[in-house]
C-alpha cells in the first residue's frame, strides 16, 4: 500500500501541510511583485489567483481533519486526496516557470528557480513524513525546469540543467532519510506508550488472579460514590473472605491454593460482566466487588449465585482431591454495603460498614450474607 502511515504521522503531515500553506501564499505575492512588470497582467494574475484557490483549498481540507478527527477513520481516503492537492499546487508552481519563459531575463528565471529550490528543501520538513507526497511537490515544480534547459541545446543550460536534476535526487534522498528517522522515531514513541500501559496496567492488577488491586481498589471507590451521587443511582460495596482458606494451603499446598484463588477470579468474572462492575482482590483471600447502579435485591442476587457457584464449582468440582471434608469447611463469607445516592459518602464509614458485615458474617458462623445499607 502506497499510503500507509501512522496516525500520528498523518497528523504531523497535515498539521505541517497547513502551516506551510501561508508561506506559499507568501512567497506567491512577492514573486507577483517581482514579475509584475516582466509577465503580462492577465497571465500572472490568473496563476496567483489559481494558487490562491488551491491554498484555500487545502487550507480548509487540513482544518477539517484536524477538527473533526477525520486521520483516525479516512486515512487512506485522506492521504489520496492529499496527494492530489499537493500534486496540483507543485503543478501550478511548475507552471509559474513555463508561462514566465517567454518574458523574463535570466535574471528573473533564476529567482524563480531560487524560490522553488527554497520551498522544495522547506518543504522537506512538512512533507518528507509521506515520499509520495513530496515527490508529488518538488518534480512537477523542477520537470519544467530541467526539461527546458535540455531542450534548448546549449552547453551551459545543459550543465544547469544536470545541476538542477542533481539538486532534486539530492532532495529526494536527503526526504527519504528524514522519513526514516521521522518513522523510527514514531515506531519508538508508540513503543514508550505501550509500555507506560502496560506498566500501568501492573500497576493495579493483581499479579495471580487478574483482578484489580486494592492500590486500584483506593482509587476507584471514592470515584465511583463519587459518580454514584452526581448521577443519582445506588452503589454496592461487596467485600469476600474465604472462610477457613488455610485448610488448603496446610493441606493441599500453596499452588493448590492459589489455582483455588485463581478459580475464585474466573468464577466473579463469569457471574459480574456488567460495564459497571468492578473486581478487586484486596489481599490474602479476601476480595471486593463494586456493582454500580444496581439495586440491593439485584446485588443480594448476585452474591447468592457466587455462593452457589463456589460451592458447585470450586469446592465439590474438583474430582481429583480425595478428601472432600476437608474442601468442605471451605466456604465463603459476604458483606454487603448498599449506599443510596442521598449519603453523604464518607468512604472511611462505608469501608468499616463493609469490612463489619464481613466480621458480622464470619463471627455469625461464616458462609452468610450480612447487608448492611447507608441512607
């Protein structure tokens, strides 16, 4: 595929592109002025008008990607339809050269030429991050150039033009060279950015089973009652501890128990699926939930079927342990906090209310659910 850039060097290339854009204009208006009285009238102002409309062109093609985002979607639409108006602005500089040929000296040919060899080389800034483009630039705006001074048959134009032809692959390859680095250097930024993710991904998972932890867990609570109040809708604060989890570890050893810690994640993973819940592993086997936007009975539901399924599923579905008695006085213990919307959140108050419902739970023979509520 031709046009195929990151979407951070599509972005570089269209801002680029339209800062640029006035200098053209810019440098248009003085070579207007300096060939007003070589170049007939009509001639010259209906090039600088045809540049004028191209400019603008681009100037608000550019300014509606940039707005609207559009290099994230159209890509490749955009970077087609860039190339063309490139193609035609390099086109119409070239131009400038040809309809001047029959009127100027020498003297003026060759500050035209001084402009374009000044806007090609600037140009390598804006437009090197995308060849086809630049190529589209400089070789419409030096074709006429060196193809002219071929075609006249004189030694000393020859020379020009062979220099001219040396200056344009020299700028090719010194934009090829900078799109290398500028690409390298766009492969490296998303490498540093992954790994800032990744590493704040590690951050607040919790390395055995997956789940948020509770450094996560301190940081999100007070933002969900937070959110909970502003939009007017219930939270529940679940907090888990395995009852009796050291009968495992004792029993059947530390990697038996944490493939049951990690059971225990899959299993609230499976039950919890809304967007607005939340898992945490708080440390140990005690674990946290927080189902947003849920009413108590809901969230009383949801803790019934965790029950269930640990009974089901991680304590009788493990065919491979022969002393079940043992997995059996392994149950679990749950406090539940529901806190309307009206509370004054005051997260100490509620994360004692939930870590009592869980000593509550425990104390009152464990595997219960104990509901405590803040109004």
């Amino acid at each position: 595929m031709i046009f195929k850039l990151e979407k951070e060097a599509t972005l570089l290339l269209i801002e680029g592109s339209k800062r640029a854009i006035p200098f053209n204009v810019i440098l248009a208006s003085l070579l207007v002025l300096i060939l007003y009285h070589q170049v007939p009238f009509l001639l010259i102002s209906a090039w600088y008008c045809g540049i004028l409309i191209i400019s603008i062109i681009r100037w608000n093609f550019c300014s509606q990607i940039i707005k609207n985002d559009l290099y994230l979607v159209e890509k490749q639409s955009i970077l087609i339809k860039f190339f063309l108006l490139t193609l035609v602005m390099g086109i119409a500089w070239g131009a400038c050269y040809l309809i001047s040929l029959a009127y100027v000296t020498e003297r003026y040919e060759f500050i035209i030429i001084l402009v374009f060899g000044g806007m090609s080389a600037g140009s390598i800034a804006t437009l090197s991050v995308c060849l086809p483009a630049y190529y589209a630039y400089i070789v419409p705006m030096f074709l006429p150039v060196i193809a002219y001074n071929y075609s006249v048959l004189d030694m000393d134009r020859a020379l020009l033009a062979t220099m001219f032809l040396l200056f344009v692959v020299m700028l090719l390859i010194s934009a090829k060279i900078n799109m290398k680095l500028l690409h390298k250097t766009f492969q490296l930024s998303q490498e540093r950015e992954t790994l800032i993710y990744e590493l704040q991904i590690i951050s607040i998972t919790d390395p055995l089973t997956g789940l948020y932890n509770r450094r996560h867990f301190e940081f999100l609570f007070p933002q969900e009652l937070k959110r909970a109040k502003r939009n007017r809708y219930p939270l529940n604060l679940i907090s888990m501890d395995v009852d009796n989890f050291k009968l495992i570890n004792d029993n059947f050893g530390h990697p038996f128990g944490d493939k049951f810690l990690i059971g225990l994640a899959e299993l609230l993973n499976s039950v919890c699926q809304r967007t607005n819940d939340s898992l945490f592993r708080l440390g140990g086997d005690e674990f946290a939930a927080i189902l947003a936007n849920q009413p108590l009975e809901e969230a009383i539901s949801v803790c019934q079927k965790i029950n269930g399924l640990f009974k089901n599923k991680l304590v009788h579905g493990d065919s491979n342990i022969n002393d079940q008695t043992i997995l059996e006085q392994v149950t679990l213990s749950i406090g539940i906090v529901n806190i309307h919307f009206d509370y004054s959140s005051n997260i100490e108050t509620v994360i004692n209310l939930a870590d009592k419902a869980l000593y509550q739970a425990k104390k009152g023979g464990k595997n219960q659910i104990i509901i405590e509520q803040l109004h």
